[in-house]
C-alpha cells in the first residue's frame, strides 16, 4: 500500500495544546487518537490512521485532525471523502491553521476535483419525487463522487419506485432527472358491479342463518349416520 508524499505530510503535523483545554477529558481522548493515528501513518498503516484520526475529531473537532484526515483520504486515493475534509479545514481554521496549510490545501483541492465526478438532480417528475444517492438524499446542490459505480434510487407515493445503477468517469458532471410512472389506478371494490351482488348475497345468508333457528317449532329432520368418506 503506498503512502506517498501526502502520507509523510500527515505524520509531520502535531497536535498542539489549546490551554486549558489541554485538561480536560475531551482534549486527552482526542490527543490519544491523534498520536495513534499518526503512529499507525509511520507503520505503513494509513488505512488504520483514518479511523483514528475520525474518532479524534469526534471527541474534538480541531482543524488541524480535519487537514491531516485530508491527506491520508489523498494518499489513500479516496478523493471524494478527502474534498470534503479540506473543504471542513477551510470553513474551521484559524488563521495560523490557514497560514500553515492554505497554498497546500487549495493545490490539493485542485487536484482532486480534477479526479472526481458531480452528480447532481435534474428535472424531477413529478415534483415531489425523492431521490436518494448512495444512501443520502440527493439535494439541489449535488455531491462530488469517486469514479466508477453508483446507485440512485428514487420514489414517490403513488408512482412506481425506480433504481438506477451506472458508472461515472473523472471528470465528468452527471445530471440525475427523473420519470416515475404512476401506479396503475385499480377500479374501487365499492364500484364493481360483482362487489353489491357478493354483499348482498352475504347479508341475505346471514340474516337468514339468524333467523331460522329463532322462527322453528319443530325439530331438524334428523340427518341419518354419518358415513365416512372413503
């Protein structure tokens, strides 16, 4: 597994204390991570390393973890999630953080928007149409996405639902409209004409299995032995 450029850029960033935060629990489960997170990039680990450095920023979401899970995503080929966590770098840095990594950052942006494809909603019929893209909701503003196979799907009441799988290359911008067909409209059972003639045997019978028993004087003619079937 290569670790290239962006892996040895990933081990050279540290965690820096923030004062007294420094002391609390969040800050050390955070630090934890970071170092393992690290330690696993220097042995060659770096698929290890992005748990790590997630689970570091969960517990405090420094910048400095989110650049540094940028260029292990990069390193890792995984352009798409890495976009996402410099683009998360940029909206959260402080002004040293920016100063440190911004030329870096931008370049990197560059690149990997050069290796990834937009899938975005086009027209939607009908309107209300809800169309989901690799398990999330597909909004106006799309989503950047690796090369190669995805999965939309796509469903509103009363239209047959639909799936589509297809492959996207670098590069390219991929417009997702939708047709659903409705679903065929089935004449009411209160309508069809057999619907009255069926009820209205089924009350006469069972009115009359009702009232006979209650209007008998006599007896029942007895119905002979039972016979069993052969």
């Amino acid at each position: 597994m290569r670790t290239g450029a962006a892996m040895v850029a990933c081990v050279a960033l540290a965690m820096r204390s923030g004062g007294a935060l420094a002391q609390d629990a969040a800050f050390s489960e955070a630090r934890s991570q970071f170092e393992q997170a690290v330690a696993a990039v220097q042995a060659g680990r770096p698929a290890d390393a992005v748990g790590l450095f997630e689970r570091s920023y969960a517990a405090r979401a420094a910048p400095v973890v989110a650049v540094n899970l940028a260029y292990c995503l990069r390193g890792l080929g995984r352009f798409g999630e890495a976009r996402t966590w410099y683009l998360r770098f940029l909206d959260t840095a402080t002004p040293e953080d920016l100063e440190r990594h911004r030329s870096t950052v931008r370049a990197h942006l560059e690149e990997v928007s050069h290796r990834l494809a937009q899938v975005t909603a086009g027209d939607r019929a009908p309107t209300d149409v809800s169309v989901v893209f690799e398990g999330a909701a597909l909004g106006t503003e799309g989503r950047w996405v690796d090369p190669g196979e995805h999965r939309a799907t796509a469903s509103a009441p009363g239209y047959i639902p639909a799936e589509l799988r297809f492959v996207v290359r670098a590069g390219e911008v991929v417009r997702l409209s939708t047709q659903l067909s409705p679903v065929a409209t089935a004449t009411p059972i209160t309508r069809r004409w057999w619907f009255w003639t069926v009820l209205g045997v089924g009350v006469a019978g069972l009115a009359t299995a009702v009232l006979v028993p209650l209007l008998q004087t006599d007896p029942p003619p007895y119905p002979g032995p039972e016979v069993p079937l052969p």
